[in-house]
C-alpha cells in the first residue's frame, strides 16, 4: 500500500532487448514503466493492460515499444526509487 504522494512499488521484469532493459505495469493508474539500457526509467500513462502484455509477450521488444509505445502515450522521467 502506498501513501498519498508516493509512488507505488513497481515490479520491473527483465526482458531481451537492444533498447529495452525492464519493464513493470500498474494496472490501478495504468502506467507503463520502461528502464532504457544504459538510461534512465520512464512511465507512459495511460497504456492499456493488453499493450503491456503484447509487451511481454512480443518477439522483439525494441519493434514493439516503437510501434506501439513511443509517443503513443504521455511519457514523464520516473523518480529513483526511495532508498
């Protein structure tokens, strides 16, 4: 459970790609959370549960992400997790 204000807890999965290192999905906001190799995390809002899913479930995630994420969607920098 979170607190107002606060970031929920996401869990990242580690998936196969050139571009892509994780990805993690809150369903309640429905926001999807990708960490870029070598770059920071970021969250689109708005992503359907089944765009996560293709996601996880796609041969090739960096085709997936530029077909059907990238500037698709509302896109902000995650914050670092709490320490």
């Amino acid at each position: 459970m979170t607190m107002p204000g606060q970031q929920p807890v996401v869990k990242m999965m580690p998936v196969d790609g050139k571009l892509v290192e994780s990805v993690g999905y809150v369903m309640a906001s429905r926001r999807l959370y990708i960490k870029f190799r070598g770059a920071r995390t970021m969250y689109f809002e708005g992503v359907p549960g089944f765009r996560y899913q293709g996601f996880l479930n796609a041969p090739r995630k960096d085709a997936y992400y530029h077909t059907y994420i990238k500037e698709r969607f509302l896109t902000k920098e995650a914050p670092p997790p709490p320490v």
